[in-house]
C-alpha cells in the first residue's frame, strides 16, 4: 500500500494536514512495509523540508498512490480515478453545493471515505476537528469581550504562533463579575472546557446562575434538557425530545437575562426548538453582551448569527432592536463571533490533534484489515454507486 498525503486546493486555502511529518514518520516505522509520501505545498503550516527532515518523500505527483489522505474537499477537476479518497466530503447531509462533487467520484470508481462518519461500534465519532474548534472559539469569545467592553485586547489566535503563545494572551483577561454560558458536550465542549479551566472560570450550578450574584467571573455548562421543555409543562425527557421535538419549546431566555457571554458549541438538529429568536432578543431584560456561536448555523438557534464571519474579520455586530448588522461597539448590539472554520486559526495544533487520532484510530484498520468495518461503514461511494449506508444520497445524487 502507497499513501499520499493531499495538497489542499480548495479556496479559502486551508494550512492545516491530515498527518503531520513526525506522524509520518511514526507511520513508517510502525508499517515498514507500505509507503508514505507527500505532495509538494507552498501553504502548508508545515513545510516540505519538514516533511524531508523525517525522511518522508515530497512529490509532484500521487498518482501511484492506492490512498489518499486530505482535509477539506478535493476540488472536482483534480480527482484521480479508482483510488480511495480520505476528507471531509460535506455531502452526507446533501450539501446541494458538493452533489457535483460526489457525482464525480462515483463516476471515476472513487472509493470515498468521509471522517465524519468514522465511528466506533457505539456510534460514536473517532476523529474530527471540534476539540480546536472549541478551544479557538472559545478564547475567540474572550477576545472579542475585551473588544466590546474596551478593557483588554487579546493577540488574534491566528497571529499566534501556536497554543502555548495563544494561551499565554489569556493573562490579559480582566474580568470582574461577568456571567457565561457554555453549550456543548461533544468535541467542541470539551474544547471550550479546557479555556474555560485555562482562564480559572469557577463553573457554578445553574440555580446558583439564575438566582445568586458574585464577586468573581463564574459560568454555567448547559445540556441540551437544560434549556428545552415540553410545552404542556409535562416532565422532559432526552429520549422524548429526540423523538418529538416539535413538543419542546425553549427557556433558554432565562439564562440569556443572566448572563454577558454565551459560549455556543452545541450540536443542533434542524427540527428542535431555536434557543432564542430575534423577538427575544428584544426582551428589555435580555443581557447577553458576546456570543461566540462556534456552531455557526445560520439564520437558525442563535438569532444573532445572520452570517459567518471569517478569520481576518471574526467579529460584527447584531442590533437587538432592527434586527441589522451593525458595529459591534454600538450600545444596543451584540458582538457576534461566528468564524466558520476555527480550526484553522492554529493549524498546527489542529494538525498534530488530528493526526494523533488517526495514527490510533482509523489508519490500523486501513494497514491491518477493517475488521470492525469502521472504514467500509463510513465509506460513502465506491465501484461506481453509492454504499447500502448512504443509499439515503440517492435522490439527492438524482437531483430530486
């Protein structure tokens, strides 16, 4: 077997690798007996002499290669036929602007395996991007506080060069009594808990939240029952509201009145309740002063979150009152923190996270044999059609 590792062509360009050169080299003296080689890169976060530095071979071309590994989506023209890709496709949840894409792969016999489906036999994901996500979005939102409030100024993390420098700017962090919110108990959780710790937030107990004041910066980590309740005031269940969310509404508005910064990093499903609506944003009691959505939907659960924003331009500003895009610092407006692909602030960081999990994770199954089928079962297409798993893509593919 020949592994090559992708040059990203995708435009925003994007630093970050799928295997860092120390992980190739690991991966070489693990597996003596396959190869690995890397395809030349002007914007990689590392080098091709870095890659060199470890042995590793930089190429023109991968065309010999059997594997190739990416990150981000592999653009149509540079596909190479009967090969098996590794990136995130985006087409799982039938992205209308990657069915061309997938398309594509089906017709030149690509076998594509998409990382976000890689699970484990409890379904849960082995790899991903959402710990960095969380961690950047998170001191993103520390960022853009001390903006708003004018009492500090944060290094942007992407002109840091890396976490330890990131998080040595979080000693300028001055807070007084502020409350926060924290959504998230996945990878992107995890993320923003480790800031949190990092800036010594005191977490507290979400009555302690609603009802007691301090002399000390505090946050409250909310689960997704926390701020969902049925409608006819019934007891709330998980399992329940999975099924029938059109019988919940939110309350999440009760800690938006208590709160200045909410941290958003939950997962949300198209069809649960939206946290808080624009209507009521207008509440004369709603207090939130930053929001640092790392979820990102649009026009969706956070009603502040009318657009992305992007690495060089993170911040804009909601006005509660005209519902308009404004300058974050006016009175009225929310700072809105809503940077599409965070991870790519430290890519580096992200890279080495990443690449540490598929060393452990994914690439045994790829050498060794995929004995739990984690590769077959989040293999999207191959031998010119899609896979039983993703049979669901096939009105998507038809243009239905």
């Amino acid at each position: 077997m020949k592994i090559g590792v992708l040059k990203e062509e995708k435009t925003p360009t994007d630093k970050r690798v799928p295997l860092t050169p120390k992980q190739c080299r690991i991966l070489l003296d693990t597996y003596p007996n396959f190869e690995i080689v890397v395809k030349t890169s002007p914007i990689r976060c590392f080098t091709d002499e870095m890659y060199r530095a470890q042995g590793i071979d930089v190429v023109d071309d991968l065309s010999d290669c059997n594997v190739l590994l990416g990150v981000k989506e592999v653009p149509k023209e540079l596909l190479l036929a009967n090969k098996t890709y590794f990136y995130f496709s985006h087409t799982i949840k039938e992205q209308p602007y990657n069915r061309d894409l997938l398309l594509k792969m089906m017709k030149l016999n690509i076998s594509m395996v998409d990382y976000e489906v890689l699970k484990n036999k409890q379904g849960k994901r082995l790899l991903g991007f959402g710990r960095y996500a969380g961690i950047i979005g998170a001191y993103n939102g520390f960022l853009t506080y001390g903006l708003k409030s004018g009492r500090y100024n944060l290094k942007a993390a992407h002109q840091c060069e890396d976490r330890v420098e990131m998080e040595g700017e979080m000693s300028k962090i001055k807070l007084t009594n502020e409350k926060i919110i924290v959504t998230g108990n996945g990878r992107v959780g995890a993320g923003i808990l480790e800031i949190m710790k990092k800036a010594n937030i005191r977490e507290v107990s979400k009555l302690e939240f609603l009802n007691d004041t301090f002399n000390e910066a505090v946050f409250v980590h909310l689960n997704t029952m926390d701020y969902n309740v049925r409608k006819d005031g019934s007891i709330s269940d998980k399992q329940d509201f999975y099924q029938h969310p059109e019988l919940y509404c939110s309350s999440f508005i009760k800690f938006a009145k208590q709160a200045d910064i909410f941290i958003a990093g939950h997962y949300y499903s198209s069809d649960s309740p939206y946290l808080f609506t624009r209507e009521d944003a207008k509440n004369i009691d709603f207090n939130l002063q930053v929001i640092a959505d790392i979820s990102c939907d649009i026009d969706g659960p956070v009603a502040s979150t009318i657009r992305s924003s992007t690495i060089e331009n993170p911040i804009y500003g909601y006005s509660k009152i005209s519902e308009q895009e404004v300058d974050f610092k006016q009175g009225d407006a929310i700072a809105v923190m809503a940077v599409n692909n965070l991870p790519c602030e430290l890519p580096k960081d992200a890279s080495e996270d990443f690449g540490n999990e598929m060393l452990e994770k994914i690439l045994p199954s790829l050498i060794n044999g995929d004995n739990q089928q984690i590769i077959e079962n989040a293999t999207i297409c191959k031998n010119g059609d899609l896979t039983p798993n993703f049979e669901y893509l096939r009105n998507y593919i038809n243009g239905n």
